[in-house]
C-alpha cells in the first residue's frame, strides 16, 4: 500500500464536502473516525472479565458505520449529529476509558455534510485497518503520521507536530527504560510519548504497551491537538485513558491535583514564542518569573524531575544566552542539573511554523553543571534549509 497516495486520496475526498474548511478542519474530522474505530478495536481486543463495553450495539462502529442500514443516506447526518455524539460526550464514568472518550466527544463538532463522503472516509478507514497488522496498526500509524506531518506543512497548528526525527533521537539518547515514569508536559499530537514507546519494544520484544501505558503521562492545553494526541495513541497500542489529560501543566492547581508525583523523564518541546497570562506566571517565584512558556516549562521541568532524573527538550537560541528572568533560570538549571549535551539543529527544521534556531539540551538532575559537550547538525549535502518537502531525517 502506498501510502503517500492513499493519504492524498483520502483527504481529497474531504475536500468534496462544502461543510468541512481548511487542513486543520479535515483532519481533526478525519481523526475523529479514526478514535472511533480505534476505541472498536480496543472493544474487540479486551479480553478482561467483568469489562464494561464502552459502545452500545447501535453505536458501536460496525452498526452505525453500515451503508445497507440507512434508507436514506441523509439519515446518517442526522444519527451522529443528534444521537452518536451526544451519546459519546454523556458516557458515564464507569472506567477511565469511559471518561476519555466522553471527555473528547464533549468538544467534537461534525462539520461533514455529505453522507457520500462520510461513507467513502469510513470505506478508506476500514481498508487501512484490514491492511494493517492486527497487533502493531502499522498502516494506520503510518497514515495518521503523514497527514499530522501534513498540518506542519501547511503551516496550520503546526505547533502541535515534532518531526519524527527529532522525537526518535532524543527517546533514544534519554534511554528510557521499562519502569521510567515518563512525561511530555506540552505533548501536542503525542510525538514523543510514540517515540518513547517505540524505544522500548526494541528493548523490550515482549513488552505489553497498554499495561506499560500507566508509566505514560501527558499534558496537552489545547483541544484540537488533544483529539489528535490521543486518537494517535490508540493507533498506536498506547492507551492514554490513564495519565494522558488536557490542560495547562503551568496552572498550578491543574498540577498540584494531577501530578504531585516525581518523573525519572521529561522529553519534551515546549511551545517558544508563546506567553502566559498574569495568573499563570505568579505560580513562580518572582525573580524567575516569564511571560515565556518555555522558560516557565524548564522551571516545571527543575521541580518535577527525579534525582538522577533524565531530560532531553528542545529550546531556543534565546534561553541560552538572554539576560534578565531567562538568565536567572538558566543558572539555576546549571546549579541544579547537570547539562551534559546540547545539540544544535539545522535551519528548517520547523519550517514553516517557525525558522527560530533551535537546540536539544540533555540533562540529569541532582548534581551541577561541570562540563558540556556541543554538537552542531549540519543539513544534509545540497541543501541549504531543510522546508516541507525537504526534511531532516534520523
């Protein structure tokens, strides 16, 4: 299977429907479905005694999803718009899973008007998976990894995805390990706890992912990049009802209830050039106070990172070498932590969202700054930045 092309034809078809607008728009109706059948297969897998069903038969997907059901296609619109969402978004909290999916579904609008789209979408959909190998979706989170790349490359919400790359890299040479408690405080689409996961079944052949999952934690502000995290977490054998939530990890009665706990990893790519308002900067001790989210995240990372604790996040030019609060940070970091890499990326990297430069900085707490290695990634021979059509690779 090709996927390249079955990505294109599949949002092609999306582009008939005159309800749906934008990249952004398209995906989030495709990512959707794309939860539903996810939850489907997990309904179908979970072999435990005593499991509550999540779906009821009329709603599960095979039902709903049925051409031969409708007499008129028009009722199809009409079914999820007044019954499958609602029923979704009011799910009682019998199971974190429950709570997960009522959670999404209390956000999810459905722009699509055309039932002949909505029927060929859910045709694409049941043939990735049929495709794919039962235990690994390998088709589908290939898919699902293209079309996130895709909102980068159309510069819309391309915040929320970190190349490939650059997640792989840095869950290789953090190392997780089996029992890391592992968290990505700004975890957009769900990247690096991917990268992470993937780290692990190399090490660990027989690895169990949705049991491992309880060592996965994430925190996403947004609710688009919510949706889309944990629909390419459950394509992914990763199971993010446990610790996998939306809000702000900088709003500090968000994390005193949520995650009081100590982290033996933080990978992470906070969002730079993005501010937080008065109420959210106050949680910090005035002489390091920033209107920066990502000075904010590194003083979050200094006070929820085990001793001996591992990091690898990505910042900007500026945090090392600015003055005032981002100085005053960085010195407490180097007292703190013990930086022993930065990495520095080529230009493009983040094209076209941002062309700031950019470093990896690899840390372990507990013991202070004493020497650091610098790297310097060149692009690859013949370019000159890496764009949208040129990307950098691991």
């Amino acid at each position: 299977m090709n996927i390249l092309s079955y990505t294109q034809q599949m949002q092609d078809v999306l582009r008939k429907d005159p309800g749906v607008d934008g990249d952004a728009q398209r995906i989030t109706q495709i990512s959707w479905l794309l939860f539903l059948k996810s939850i489907d297969g997990f309904e179908k897998n979970n072999k435990k005694e005593n499991y509550k069903k999540i779906l009821d038969n009329q709603f599960s997907w095979d039902n709903w999803t049925n051409k031969e059901k409708y007499k008129d296609q028009k009722e199809l619109i009409s079914f999820i718009n007044l019954k499958l969402i609602k029923y979704l978004s009011t799910l009682k909290n019998i199971s974190p899973i429950h709570k997960l999916v009522s959670k999404i579904f209390s956000n999810i609008n459905n722009y699509m008007s055309s039932p002949s789209v909505i029927f060929e979408l859910i045709k694409f959909i049941n043939v990735l998976y049929s495709k794919s190998d039962n235990n690994k979706n390998h088709y589908v989170g290939e898919f699902y990894e293209k079309i996130l790349s895709n909102l980068q490359e159309a510069g819309n919400a391309g915040e929320f995805y970190t190349p490939r790359a650059l997640t792989d890299l840095i869950s290789k040479l953090v190392n997780i390990k089996k029992d890391d408690k592992i968290i990505d405080f700004a975890c957009g689409t769900g990247g690096f706890l991917i990268s992470a996961m993937e780290h692990l079944k190399t090490n660990y052949p027989n690895l169990d992912t949705f049991d491992c999952s309880k060592n996965f934690y994430g925190v996403e502000k947004k609710t688009s990049p919510y949706l889309l995290c944990t629909t390419n977490l459950l394509i992914n054998k990763i199971n993010p009802a446990f610790n996998v939530l939306q809000g702000n990890m900088l709003d500090q009665s968000f994390n005193e209830k949520t995650y009081e706990k100590k982290f033996d990893v933080i990978i992470t790519n906070p969002p730079f050039g993005a501010t937080e308002d008065i109420s959210i900067q106050n949680n910090f001790s005035k002489e390091l106070q920033s209107k920066d989210t990502a000075d904010l995240f590194v003083i979050l990372l200094m006070q929820i990172l085990k001793d001996k604790g591992r990091a690898g996040i990505i910042l900007p030019d500026g945090f090392l070498y600015a003055s005032g609060s981002k100085e005053r940070i960085r010195k407490k970091l180097l007292k703190e932590c013990n930086i022993h890499t930065i990495v520095r990326l080529p230009k493009g990297v983040f094209n076209p969202y941002t062309n700031i430069a950019t470093n990896i900085i690899f840390l372990e707490k507990g013991s202070p700054t004493k020497k650091i290695w610098y790297f310097q990634q060149f692009t690859r021979p013949g370019i000159k930045t890496y764009s949208k059509t040129k990307k950098i690779n691991l």
